[in-house]
C-alpha cells in the first residue's frame, strides 16, 4: 500500500507542502553519505538546507519534512528523493501537490 504522505521527485522539482514551496537543487554526498540540497520557501520563509536519509525539516506550524530515501542517478537517468510529509494534526493532511 502506498503511503500518501509520501512522494518521490526528481532533481529539479519544486513540490509543495502545507505551504511551503520546496526546491529539489542538488543530489548528492555529503561526508561519503546521500544528501540533498533544498530551497525551503514560503510568502515569509526562505532558506536552503542539506538532509541526509533521515533528517527533517520544519515547515512552520504545517508539520515536518522528513528525507526517506535518495537515490543518486546513472548517466540515463536523474537523481531522485522520497519525502514524507508529517503534518502536525491541526494541519491539513490533503496539502500535498507535485509540481516539476
């Protein structure tokens, strides 16, 4: 069953979550491991960050952004990233959209 908190996208996405506009720039290492590089944007936010599988992001009072798996990609094909959105219960769950 898939998880519909759940969504891949490749480098170069810009999906958004409970508002915020996040901006797939880089995948790649860091320090040996799989990392991406995101732009975090929203009408009063804006930063960019590096996660690694595992690490989360705050998305103000939406919820949480968290890194499930990064896989970096061949010469054919573009490097992609799973993210689960966990929204705080006072949160829509549905604000969920894909935009690449």
């Amino acid at each position: 069953m898939t998880n519909p908190n759940e969504l891949t996208v490749r480098q170069g996405a810009q999906p958004s979550f409970a508002g915020f506009r996040v901006g797939v720039m880089r995948i790649g290492l860091r320090d040996g491991q799989p990392a991406v590089q995101l732009a975090v944007r929203s009408d009063r936010h804006s930063e960019i960050v590096v996660l690694g599988v595992g690490e989360v992001i705050g998305l103000g009072e939406g919820g949480r952004l968290r890194v499930r798996e990064i896989l970096a990609g061949r010469e054919s094909m573009r490097s992609s990233v799973t993210f689960s959105f966990e929204p705080n219960e006072t949160a829509g769950v549905g604000d969920l959209n894909q935009e690449d």
